[in-house]
C-alpha cells in the first residue's frame, strides 16, 4: 500500500454518462489502476450498418502498466459486451461473480481469448487486493442475478459504486441486498457514492420481482385455452424463472427462442441459478406434438429489435413459428427510450394476425427509484456525491436528490465521460479530461468505420449515388468511351430517360470545356464533371446524390 496521503485518488469515467450503455470507469491511485464495468452502447439510429458501439481506451492503453484488472458489477451488455474487444487491446485479469463470469466466458469463448483471459470468480462479501486497492463485493439486487455493488478502499478514501441496484426485499432467487453492509461502511465514512441514476427521476419505490409472478399467474388463469408467447429480456433469469413455475402449474410445456435467450438461459441453468421442473423445457422441433392451449414460449424482441425472435414472427419470417388468431403475445418489460415506435410497430403487426397483446403490469424495473436511492444515501452518508448511469437528465434528478438530503451543491459532481475528478478528505475538482469516444463496430471491422464513412452512408442514403465512367486516349486526350452514367437510389433510371441523357450531355459539355482549356489532370477534370453535373441535378430534381466520376486510360 502507498502511504502517501497526500496523493489523490483519481476517478476517470470512459464510457456510461450522458448515455444508458457502454459503462466504463477507471479508478486510478499511484501506479494502480482498477476499472470497473465494461459495456457496450447499441447503435444511434443515425449509425447505418453499425452493429455495435464500444468504448475507446486509449487512456487505459497509455497506461498498460498500471491497469490490475476488471472488476465488474453485473453480466448485462451494457456493462460486459465490450470485453472481448477490449481484451485485445489490454490483457489484464477480470474479476466478477459467478454468474456475471459464465456470461462473460461465453463472449471469450466465441472470441477465442478463453484461455489467454485470467480471471476469478468473486462471492458477495469477498474482498481482493488490486495494487495499492482493495475492492470488496457487496450483495445487491437488480434484474439479473448476482448483481454486485462495490466499495474501492484506496488510501485516499472510499468509495461506494452501486452498480446497477434496485431494494428488493423479497427477490425470486438468493437474499436481498445486504443494506447492513451499505451502513457498516458508511459509519466507517465515506468519501464519495457513484450512484445508479437510471430511475432517479420516479417517485418511491421500485416494486418486487414477485408482484410479477402474481401478474403471469392471473394471465395464465385467465387464458387457459390459447397459446401464451412472453417476450423479455434474455438477461432477467428470475423473470424467466418465474414464468417457467407458473407454466408448470398450469401444465403447460415451455419452448425458449432467440439466441440471447437460449445463452443466458443455458449458462444460468449450468451454474444453478434457473431451476427446471423435470420435463417442462422442450425443443422448438417437439411443439407440434403439443396442442396450443399447452404451450408458453419464451422468446427475445421485447424491445422490437427487428432480427429477434418475437419481431420475426409478426412479420411472418420466422421459420418456426407463425402467429395464430387467439394467440396470446405478453410484453414483460418496458420499451428503452428510443424503441417505442419499434415496439409499437411489432404489437400492431401481432394484433393485425388477430393476436391478443398484454403490455401492461408485467414489468418492473431493475433501477431504483427516488427512494431507495435516498436509503442507500443515507446509510452510506457519503462527503462527495457523483452520480452514474443515465442522461444527463438522470444524473441531474440524482443531484438534487442528494442535495436535499444535505449534500453541499459543491460536493455533487455531474461528470462528463472523460473527466478526471481527483479527490481527498482535502478536496476535490475535475483536474483535466482523457480522449473518450464510442468505438463503432461494423461486422468484424472494429474501429474501421469512422464520421467520414457514416457521413458517406447518410449521403447515399439520403439521395443515392451516379457514377460516370469514361476512357481517355492517353496520347491523343480525345474521349474513347463513354461517358456512360450509372445511378443506384436516385431515380428509376427508365422513367428518367430525359434526365440521364441530359445529364450525359452536361458531362460532354464539362469535358470538352476541359479539352479547350487544355486541362488534363484527372483530379481537376472530376472535380468539373462533379460540379456540373451536381448543379443541373439539382436544379432538376432538389436532390443531391454522390457523384462518382470514374476516369480510365489507354495508350492511344
């Protein structure tokens, strides 16, 4: 350990604020660095093509050598997807608990890092020493299991990280939050809460898991003659749990559909947090030899993701599965902001095939509310609040909570990604900002697909493209060929053959201006077929496509 209390523990978010998704936090202290989370972040609607967003860790790159490892809070996307790519760049010990570690196994797995990957299954309560910190697990509770708040013991103080947290007394698997934990280390004091924020801005509390179960058993009486399909998200095991109980009290056999689903569902059953009634579980290929009114499946798209599971069947492209009249198609969980017209389009597709859609009281969330964000403020009595994990209108919400419960208003610190906050029992400000950035993945290019590609992708998405193509005699200057024009998604080409031969004609035209003025460099030769062309297009149709011009020569 450092004794040295005049040096500063420094808190560098990479990722996570202003933003729901690509969570990332480094923790750094003398020549130790610990870094909490690792999440990715799912495409803005204005990233054609992208598949994925990750975080950029150049810092954590600069710094290799004092990276100890990842510690993490939970096994949802948001706070894990990113792992494999990052491990590329940093190959560095990870530190989570059990279920969170068999998630992030399989992401290894299909990466091939699973035997290069050093990593170690930590228990709530446990505590490891990562340089000059000490990191300790705490129980919590939230929509997936084995969730995990921490306290980060550095000598310049504490710090309590909730994670993604909600109070749940009563949950479906395992205890509840250890709230004694939270006060033990609170009257020990504490020097700064970074607090879940996603609900900051919802009055009381957030409702138990189990009122959900009580919800699926009344629909289940309710509905004893049709076929029932449940769309959730793949991670919350206790809500599958839930749903595969009330089946088996009703006799019914259950099919799980999408790939997410099947994964998490395979890894959680593997390590004993789902427990199958013997015989309840069957394979999609077996549902025919079961009547309809026997049957509940369980499947991903409950955000109207349109390549998931449930999405594919409303548009009838699904291969296994077709939506029937009388069906009944249950919504459990709430549409992220963003995805209300995608979740809006995929219940009308499934009431248009005479479906019987629920939406209401199947869900409850994973995040705290107001109130319980105040009971963990309270037990925790931290001297600097920084709120995390939301828009900046939730982390705002989060401020003023905490400002009513006496924090001084310059001890709240509203963080940017990239701003490096130091802190001591002394003080504290942000002291300066590190590059940060969403990373896009495209495929199996990573990184590759930058501003200047997406700018190009809205462009001829937007107005389509027009190549045109010629030959030149290399000798003579003269035009052997062309200039021919090709266009892709800017007009049906036979019902505007006016227009192309116009536009033909005004690339002659710009050519032999070129001939006259005796240019023959093909940079300035393309930029005047360009500009021509893109005025009379423009003054044509009020469009304007991407414009190609292709030059070749020969010697002739």
């Amino acid at each position: 350990m450092n004794d040295n209390k005049t040096e500063r523990l420094r808190i560098i978010p990479l990722g996570g604020l202003e933003q729901i998704g690509m969570n990332i936090t480094a923790f750094e202290y003398g020549d130790s660095i610990v870094v909490v989370d690792c999440g990715l972040a799912f495409p803005e609607n204005d990233m054609l093509g992208i598949d994925l967003v990750i975080p950029d860790v150049s810092y954590l790159k600069e710094n290799y050598e004092k990276v100890k490892g990842f510690v993490f809070t939970h096994g949802h996307e948001d706070h894990i997807g990113s792992v494999p790519y990052v491990l590329r760049e940093l190959n560095v010990p990870l530190y989570a608990t059990k279920l969170t570690m068999g998630l992030i196994e399989h992401k290894l797995e299909e990466h091939n890092l699973l035997k290069t990957t050093k990593r170690k299954v930590v228990r709530p309560g446990q505590s490891i020493s990562l340089g000059d910190f000490r990191i300790e697990f705490i129980k919590t509770n939230h929509s997936i299991q084995d969730a995990v708040a921490l306290a980060i013991y550095s000598p310049a103080g504490t710090i309590v990280h909730t994670g993604d947290f909600k109070v749940d007394y009563t949950p479906v698997f395992g205890d509840a939050i250890d709230l004694q934990r939270f006060a033990e280390i609170g009257k020990k004091g504490v020097l700064a809460l970074m607090c879940d924020s996603t609900n900051a801005e919802r009055k009381g509390f957030t409702a138990s898991e189990k009122t959900v179960g009580k919800t699926f058993d009344t629909i289940f009486s309710e509905h004893t003659d049709t076929r029932i399909i449940i769309a959730t998200f793949a991670s919350n095991v206790d809500r599958v749990q839930q749903i595969i109980n009330t089946a088996y009290k009703y006799g019914r056999k259950v099919v799980v559909e999408g790939r997410s689903m099947v994964t998490v569902i395979s890894t959680a059953t593997e390590l004993g947090y789902l427990n199958l009634p013997e015989n309840t579980l069957i394979g999609i290929e077996e549902m025919k030899n079961y009547p309809d009114d026997k049957m509940v499946l369980i499947t991903t798209g409950s955000q109207g993701e349109s390549m998931a599971a449930l999405s594919r069947m409303a548009a009838n492209m699904h291969r296994k599965v077709m939506i029937k009249p009388g069906d009944t198609v249950i919504f459990s969980s709430n549409p992220i902001p963003g995805n209300e017209k995608a979740v809006s389009k995929v219940i009308n597709e499934l009431s248009m095939k005479g479906a019987n859609v629920i939406f209401q009281d199947v869900h409850v969330s994973g995040h705290a509310c107001q109130e319980e964000i105040k009971l963990i403020y309270s037990l925790v009595r931290p001297k600097y609040s920084i709120p995390v994990h939301g828009e900046f209108r939730h982390l705002k919400a989060q401020a003023e909570l905490a400002e009513s419960l006496g924090i001084a208003r310059d001890h709240i610190f509203i963080l940017k990604s990239g701003d490096v906050l130091e802190l001591s029992e002394e003080g504290a400000q942000v002291s300066g900002h590190v590059q940060t950035g969403g990373i896009l993945v495209d495929g199996l290019g990573v990184g590759d697909v930058g501003n200047i590609v997406l700018r190009d992708r809205q462009h001829l998405a937007e107005d389509g493209i027009m190549i045109v193509a010629l030959t030149l005699g290399r000798i003579s200057g003269q035009i052997l060929a062309g200039p021919d024009i090709v266009s892709r998604g800017f007009v049906y080409v036979k019902e505007s053959e006016d227009l192309m031969e116009e536009a033909r004609m005004t690339v002659e035209d710009a050519l032999a201006g070129c001939m006259n003025r005796k240019i023959i460099d093909w940079a300035r030769m393309k930029t005047t077929i360009r500009d021509s062309l893109s005025e009379l297009i423009w003054k044509r149709t009020k469009r304007r496509p991407m414009i190609l011009p292709i030059i070749m020569d020969i010697d002739a």
